[in-house]
C-alpha cells in the first residue's frame, strides 16, 4: 500500500528521513481493527518524530500520522483516537501510553490498525477531511481549555502563537464557548485570522494586554513564557503542551509564579471520552476544524515543507486515494 514514512531521523534536517512508497498492509492483531484511511492530518509531532524524537532507529521505517477519518471493517464512518495503551485496551496494561508513530505504524498510509477500542463514530455532519483534524490538536487544545485551566463562559484566556494547529482550535473552540480569547502572532496576517476566528484582541508576542487573564494557552515554550506568566491574574492558570521554541526560557519568572500562587500545568492530548465530547460538540454547535489546505498524500512533502517553515494557519490534511 503506499504510504508517508520516516526512514530516516535527521534533528536539523528532519524532510531528509520523509519517504513516500509503498509499505506493507497492515495486520490486525486480535482487539485491533483496520481501518481505510479517508483523509489524515498533519501535526508537529511528525516533524518531532523525523527528528528522532521519541522515534528510535531500530523502529524505523515508520508510517507518520497520528490523526485519522476513515471507514472500518463493517463500512462504517470513524475517527481514531490516537493515544495507544491509554488503559491497555489492545496492547496489555503494562504497556506505556504512546502516540500513533512513536510504537506503532501511523495514519499516512490508504490503511492503518489500531486497537478496536480506539474507534470512535464519526458524526454525519463532519467530513472525513474535518474529522481527521480532531484528534490531535484539537483534542489537546479542548483539553487544556476545558480541562485543564477549567475555564468557564465569560472567562479570558490568552493563546499564544495564533496560526499552529493548537492554538487556532484554542480560538475557535474558546470563541463558542463564551470566552474572551486573546491572542497573539508574530505575523499580521496571522493576527487578522485570529480576529476573524472570534478573538477579541490580537497581538504582537510580548504586548501587554488590556486585561490580566485567567489562563493562559501555550504552546510556543521560551520565545513566550515571560510573558505568559506576566499576562496572568492572580491565582490563573498556564496550561502548556508543547515548547516549539525551546523549552529552556532565559526568565523562568518563579518569584511571580508563587508571589501570586499562579498554577502551571502540563497537558498532553486527550481523553477517548473527550474526543468523544470534542466530536459532539462540533457536530451540535457547527464549531468546524480551520483547514489550511487539502492534498492528495502523494503530495505530502509539500505539507511538511510548509509546517516546518510556519507559513500556515490551521491544518493541513491528506486525502487518500
């Protein structure tokens, strides 16, 4: 079957590993399921994996892809959750939770297994191209909102790096929700999308806001850190997932950090059961996934090209075949 694969790591020339061809089908251990992938998307995690991260040589190659919609065994429309060995359904429970490409063969691929119990419906009223949005960064995004910093409707949340995958779904997700959204880009183009997504306010990065919030989004890491922690109310709440700038900030701003008993949690992912409230969220409210770009997954390379450089705003899917 043909496939987007790692055969190769590089740290600072991760395209170099990205190979498109032909791959083995897919076999299904029993509790797993194949599923025919419809449509895939991208996320920074499959730059993290050709980069060596989490992805030893001795796994490789290795089909990328996290994220998927596609039709199972039976004809029916999914989505798959992505987190494998989340309770053992599938793999044993001692086994360590792990993401599609760091243990297992990924979504870039016309089929993919995965643990049956990591199926999930797809609702009617998304399209394989939206659902496949979901189960990454949206979910991650949808977690740290609701989650994790525990926001409520009439709160105000800062999300930083408006454009990334994460953060538009922090926008769009926090705007239905009855937040008031900030948010902020190096890029004035970025920043106008941002306004039209339903933020309030749309900033360059460090600028002080008109208002302290009550949490903050962030997946940017050093560049923004500082001026994360200084953005918040007293008592507020950091919810980071990722450090695509670093994760070693110059001003670790600890002294503010308890002086106001601010909270910094970690967030990684999701839950299935919060992938499943994500999906029906999406499918009651018309709240939809913003897709950068659609293209065949023979043209791959050119979506990672474009993610590597930042020059996108929203995600970029694959349509199989």
């Amino acid at each position: 079957m043909f496939a987007v694969y790692a055969a190769r790591t590089d740290r600072d020339r991760p395209l170099d590993g990205l190979e498109t061809g032909e791959r083995p089908a897919p076999d299904a251990p029993p509790g797993w399921s194949v599923v025919d992938v419809r449509a895939a998307s991208l996320n920074h995690h499959d730059l993290w994996s050709l980069r060596g991260v989490g992805l030893p040589e001795e796994r490789l190659p290795m089909i990328l892809g996290c994220d998927a919609a596609g039709v199972d065994a039976d004809g029916n429309e999914v989505v798959l959750h992505s987190v494998i060995g989340q309770t053992g359904h599938g793999v044993g429970p001692r086994e360590p939770r792990s993401i599609l490409t760091e243990r297992y063969q990924g979504t870039f691929a016309e089929r993919v297994a995965v643990p049956t119990w990591n199926i999930l419906p797809k609702p009617k009223e998304l399209s394989f191209e939206e659902a496949a949005c979901l189960p990454t960064a949206w979910l991650t995004a949808y977690r740290m909102l609701f989650t994790n910093a525990g926001v409520r409707p009439g709160d105000s949340v800062l999300v930083q790096g408006a454009g990334g995958g994460v953060a538009t779904a922090a926008i769009v997700l926090g705007r239905a929700a009855g937040l008031r959204v900030f948010a902020t880009s190096r890029d004035e183009a970025k920043r106008r999308r941002a306004l039209e997504l339903g933020a309030v306010e749309a900033l360059e990065p460090g600028a002080r806001l008109p208002q302290r919030v009550d949490a903050v989004i962030e997946t940017v890491g050093a560049a923004t850190w500082s001026h994360s922690v200084k953005s918040l109310r007293p008592g507020g709440t950091l919810v980071i997932s990722g450090a695509t700038s670093g994760d070693r900030p110059s001003h670790a701003e600890l002294t503010r950090i308890f002086f106001l008993e601010l909270r910094v949690v970690g967030s990684t992912m999701g839950t299935k059961d919060e992938l499943e409230d994500l999906l029906s969220f999406c499918a009651a409210t018309g709240v939809r996934p913003v897709v950068d770009e659609v293209l065949p997954m023979d043209r791959a390379r050119e979506g990672f090209a474009r993610m590597e450089s930042g020059e996108l705003f929203g995600k970029i899917v694959l349509r199989a075949s």
